[in-house]
C-alpha cells in the first residue's frame, strides 16, 4: 500500500511549475481602500472636517455624521461591486475577526433595499462569545461590542467592505489588541509634543511608526498535508534534520522558485489593492523561508496591514498549492522565524526624532528621545519580554540564530563613546566653554557618526539601527501591537519622567533649558550605561525563555501602576490578558502533546512494526537457506530489530508518562501553576519522544515512512 507520502511525491514530480505570466503593472496602488482622500469626495466638508477632528482629538462621533460617513461607504464599496460588509477586528486569539452582514434588506413594503447606517457602523454585536477574554465576560454571554476605528480606513476584499474595528465588553473592557494600542499611541503623543516643545514651538503631534519584517515558510500544501502536526499545530513535532540544512548559506537572497515567485507576484497584487506597500521579499537564511518587508508606516495602520497581510498569504497560498508557516519554529535544529519591528517617531513638521539633525539643537532633541527610550525598555525590560514570549516562540529565542533571551539595547561603540562624553558634563551648569566643546565635538558629530557607524549585532534583542529601535524578539505570529503597546506606554511614562526633571531644575534651581537637559540627561546616562557597556556581545543563553516564568510581569503591581496611570489598561483587563495568555501556552503544549502522542502510536510504532516484520521475514528466509549458521548473515539484521524493538517500547513507556503528566497538570485549577506543571513535566517528553521517533526515521526503510521527511518538506518548492 502506497504512503500517502508516496503519492504526494508522485504527484509533485507530474505536476509542472505554472510558470504564468504575471505582472503588477496596471494596478492602481489602494484603488480598493476608501481613505480620506477618497471619503471626502462623497460627504461634505463640513462632515470631513469633523471626522478629521474625532480623529485628531479622539472626540465622539454623532449620529449624523456616522449616518453620512456610512452612506458613503456604501456607496462607494456597491459601485466597486461589494455585496457584503464587514466590522474586521483582531480578538485575543492572534488572528482577525469577521462577520459578513449582507447590504441586502426589506423595506415595510416587502421591496428590496441597501441599508448601512450610521448604527451599523459605530456599533455593532458580532455575537463573538467564543473568543478569550480572561474572565471578563461568561462565555454563553454574546456582549462583545465591535466599533469603527476611524484611523484606519475600510477597505474591499473579495466582495466584503471591511471596516477596521475595536472590539470591547459590553461594560467596556478591551477585548482585543487594537483598543489599548489606540490608548498607548495617543498618550505617546502628548508626551513626546511636551518634550518637542523645548526644542520646536510647532510641532502639534507626533506619530509611532512602524516597518515590520515578516517572516515565514512556505511549504507545498500536498506533503504539508502528511503531517498532522503540521496541520494541528504548526510545526513538525517530530523529523530528522536533513543532510543538507542551511550550511552553504546559498539561500539567503538566493533565487526565489518560479512557483514561490507566482505566489508572490499574486500577493503583492492582492496587497497593492487594499494599500499594504510592500517594498521587499527574499529568501531568508532557511530552505523554504522567505521574509517580505513594507515601507514605514504610521504605527496604527502598520499593524492592521500587517494582520491583514498574514490572512493574504493563507488565502493566496492554498490557490498555489502552498501552506505558509507562521510558526516560529517550525523544524527543528532549521532557523525560526520572527517579525522584527522597527520603531520610531515622526513630527507633524516631517521630522524622525530618532534621527539626527544638522544642528546641535536638533541633535540634542534626538539624544532626549534616543536616550530614553532606552531608559524605558530597561527600567522595564521583563515587561518587554513578557509582551513578546508564547508556546512557539520560547522555541526560538535564545538559540544561535534568534535574540538573546536577556533583554538588552545594542547601540554600538560609537553612540556608547557619545553617552560617556554627556555622562562626564560637568554637574549643574555649564561654562561656556563646555557647553561650546559639547555642542561641536560630541552633538555635533552624532550624524557624521551614525553615517559611519557599520558597528551592527545582529543577534542583539534590540538594536538602535540609525534612525530606529529595531525589536527582533517578537515572534513571526505575533499581533505587532501586543509589544507596540507596551513599548509605548513605557516610553510615554519615561517622557514624562524626564520632562518633570527638567522642570524641576529651570523652575527650582533657575537654570537655562539647555543645561537642565543635560544635566537630567547626563543622570539617566548614569543609570543605563552599565548595561549598555557589557551588552555588545554576542553570547547566547543557556536555556530557553520560559513564558510561565515571564508572564507574571504583566500582572506585577509596577505594570498595574504604570497602565492605570495611563489608563490604557485597567488591573482587570492586564488580569484577563494574563490568564488568556497563560490558557493559551496551556492549550498550545496539550495540543502538542496530544498530537504527538497520536503519531508516535498511530503512525510511527506501526510502521515500525512493518519494517521489523520485513526484518523477520528475511531472516526466517536466511534461517532456511543456512541453517543453524544463519546468524552469520542475518547479525546486522538482528542488531537492527533489536534496536527497533528498544525504540519502540521507549517510544511508548514516554507517551504514557506524557499522558500521565498531562492528566495530572489538568487537575491543577490554577492557571499559573497548571501553565508551569505543563512546561516543567509535560513539554520535556516532547522532545524525548521526537528523539527516538527520529532514530526510528534513519533506521526504517524510507518507502515505508508515512510522513513527509524534512528534505521534501523544505526543498520542495
């Protein structure tokens, strides 16, 4: 009986490239987002301007204007030939969300109408009982309320007008991602303005930008389709590594396939349409793996494009045969992937505050905002780390080719040398001199040296990279926004600090603007240069992150404090997210481990039975032909069916014990030390048990093997 294995070989080996010819030309980039631009063409100014105002000023929209903002989306999505629409929002389970309603409808009369109103457009109940919510609501009760984001603009896919969307309790709790982010990026706002404000008079806003670099695999859907580990969990619980792996680095901006390059030309047409301006795709350092990267963004669309990109490459790929693995680590001993993000700050006059300027004034504004941001991301390190860790991704981080699991900022030698220099002003106020030197030969020289600065480490958690804090510990399925939120609130606090500071010094010690700056600078210098200094390595961890161990960070009375003090997240909703991120980590093992358990008893130890089988048939064979000296001919044979027969009652004594501890982890009510029993007695076995499946893989005959093998999964293409 042919594996299915085998005739998905089979079938590949008939089935040529498409090779099609395709284009993106003659695609009008964003033709299918309503954005402002093409909002105001369908409602009046004075409508426009007070949606630009709800906007700017986070003031509530009124029933008028809902009624005629929902008129024009209308109007607009039935002539490009939209039937459906759409609240798209992005729950706690790390996917979107959507429930299609028809603009179809019956008027008192029994006639056919179109009805979308102002209604259907703030407010709207998508029954979504089902997704996590930590406690806050009972699971039989619907009350989950969905409401338009007016930042980020709706947009058609397929036929369905999608309309960016909160998602909150019925007593107005978050629910999702995007309702805290929107708090975090308009506190971020005030405060970086107050600190603008020393330097530039005009500046009136500030936005958080994003790039993100999103990373995957794609793997042929027929031999993804072997591996129920594959299609339960995402990655490959089991497998030997291949004899060729990532060693010659002939992958890494390698030709792409012409099949992976259909897929993307498809992609990139499908992004063009709903706005996502992607800028790059490659190879990645793994067979299979491929990153593609957008332009700079306003942070609040970053992240909905980049949740919305993530369910354009599911979609394209099933129509070109493909699965894309978003797991972070999806084979074993073969890099994993991550979505590094890039973070910085724009003004509304057009400047990156994370970028020097030509003038020791402007300078001296991006050293205020470069020096504490990283102020912030170690005052508050194990949160950071908290926001980034999952099931999948302690898989990844702290191993060669990831981040370190001990957070640190790599800023290279050069900017180090330039936070001694500020650390070595003199304390109070400076002579003029000082102050002249200071200005020319330190702050002066902050472009020429990040011009030159080639000084990168590329493993380093988090790296200052010339105009932005590139993070790299997020994992390549993560909502970018889980960390942003943090990171943003972390330095808005930090901003606030400092401007206090400041303050403080110009009013209480009366000195000038410039000296107070330096001089709260040149303490914060002090308290982050010791771990800067010894930071620019590139030593790896010993063990693995732990996100039972990392998680309680979001629930310690320093996180309630700051996020309350912001009122982005209450005690209650940091309470529920901790438990929905725990249960998640608990779900994700069990799954694991009950998949794995599956395929060592239904998949592997059958077919090693079968080949022993063929082993004893062979030897009962020699036995016949040379007698009692048969053993002469038949001792590799029975050194191989001996080993089988370990392998196999290994195998099995480590599923029961899995099992076991599961079993046991299960009865624990409480979620901290239920998510610890699984990493601590229930994950160990999954390795365990994958090294004596994997023995059995190099020791059975390879037409025998039931499972798509590593070579295939990652150099198929």
């Amino acid at each position: 009986m042919q594996t299915l294995r085998k005739k998905s070989l089979e079938h590949l080996a008939k089935t040529p490239n498409a090779n099609k010819e395709s284009t993106l030309s003659g695609i009008e980039f964003a033709s299918n987002v309503l954005n402002h631009k093409q909002l105001q063409k369908f409602i009046s100014q004075k409508a426009f301007e007070q949606m630009q105002q709800c906007i700017e000023k986070g003031t509530q929209m009124g029933a008028s204007l809902a009624d005629q903002i929902a008129s024009a989306m209308k109007a607009w999505a039935i002539a490009k030939g939209a039937t459906h629409y759409s609240h798209w929002f992005q729950p706690l389970t790390g996917a979107t969300a959507e429930k299609h309603e028809s603009f179809f409808d019956l008027d008192a009369f029994g006639n056919q109408i179109e009805k979308f109103d102002g209604d259907q457009l703030v407010q709207q109940i998508p029954n979504a009982s089902s997704f996590p919510s930590g406690g806050i609501r009972n699971t039989f009760e619907a009350r989950g309320y969905s409401a338009w984001d007016p930042t980020s603009p709706a947009f058609i896919f397929e036929n369905t007008l999608c309309i960016p969307t909160i998602f909150v309790s019925y007593t107005g709790e978050a629910l999702d991602y995007k309702t805290p982010f929107l708090k975090s990026l308009q506190k971020l706002d005030d405060a970086a303005v107050e600190i603008c404000r020393f330097f530039d008079k005009n500046i009136s806003k500030v936005n958080a930008t994003l790039g993100w670099e999103q990373e995957y695999f794609l793997i042929d859907r027929s031999l993804a389709l072997t591996r129920p580990d594959l299609m339960l969990t995402g990655r490959t619980l089991l497998g030997h590594a291949p004899s060729k792996g990532e060693e010659l680095n002939d992958h890494y901006f390698g030709s792409i396939p012409s099949r992976v390059s259909d897929f993307l030309i498809e992609l990139e047409k499908e992004c063009k349409l709903v706005g996502i301006p992607i800028k790059t795709r490659h190879n990645e350092v793994a067979p299979s793996q491929y990153e593609v990267a957008p332009v700079f963004e306003n942070a609040n669309l970053a992240v909905d494009h980049n949740t919305l990109l993530m369910d354009l490459m599911n979609k394209v790929a099933y129509k070109h045969n493909f699965v894309v693995l978003f797991h972070e680590k999806p084979f074993d001993k073969i890099n994993g992937s991550g979505k590094h993000i890039n973070w910085s700050l724009n003004t509304n006059t057009g400047i990156n505050l994370l970028s020097p300027g030509k003038t020791p004034m402007s300078n001296l504004q991006f050293l205020s905002f470069f020096i504490n941001t990283i102020a912030a991301v170690l005052r508050y390190k194990d949160l950071i780390k908290a926001a980034t860790v999952s099931a999948s991704n302690d898989l990844r981080i702290g191993f060669n080719e990831a981040p370190s699991s001990e957070l640190s900022v790599f800023i290279g030698n050069y900017l180090l040398e330039v936070l001694e220099d500020l650390e070595n002003v003199s304390k109070g106020k400076l002579s003029p001199e000082e102050k002249t030197d200071l200005k020319l030969n330190v702050i002066g020289k902050i472009p020429e040296i990040l011009l030159d600065n080639t000084d990168r480490n590329r493993t380093a958690p988090i790296a200052f990279t010339g105009n932005k804090f590139e993070f790299r510990t997020v994992g390549s399925k993560s909502n970018s926004s889980k960390l942003i939120t943090v990171l943003n609130a972390v330095v808005t606090e930090q901003l606030l600090d400092f401007k206090l500071a400041v303050d403080k010094l110009i009013d209480g010690k009366k000195m000038k603007k410039d000296d107070a700056i330096f001089n709260v600078l040149r303490e914060t210098i002090s308290s982050i240069k010791p771990e800067l200094s010894i930071k620019n390595s590139t030593t790896k961890d010993s063990e693995q992150v732990s996100t039972p161990k990392e998680l309680p960070s979001y629930v310690a009375s320093k996180a309630i404090a700051l996020f309350e003090a912001l009122e982005i997240f209450s005690e209650r909703e940091l309470t529920a997210r901790y438990q929905v991120d725990l249960e998640a980590y608990i779900s994700t093992v069990q799954i694991e481990s009950r998949t794995l358990g599956d395929m060592a008893r239904n998949h592997i130890i059958p077919t090693a039975i079968r080949y022993q089988n063929m082993l004893i048939e062979n030897i009962r064979g020699l036995k016949e032909i040379y007698g009692t000296s048969y053993k002469e001919f038949a001792s590799e044979q029975l050194v191989i069916l001996e080993k089988i027969s370990k392998y196999i009652a290994e195998i099995n004594d480590g599923v029961t014990q899995m099992t076991n501890a599961r079993k046991k982890a299960n009865s624990t009510s409480d979620f901290h030390k239920k998510a610890l029993q699984y990493a601590q007695t229930v994950k160990p076995f999954l390795t365990s048990i994958r090294y004596q499946c994997d023995k059995l893989e190099l020791t059975v005959e390879d037409t025998l093997w039931p499972l798509a093998k590593y070579r295939e999964l990652l150099f198929v293409r």
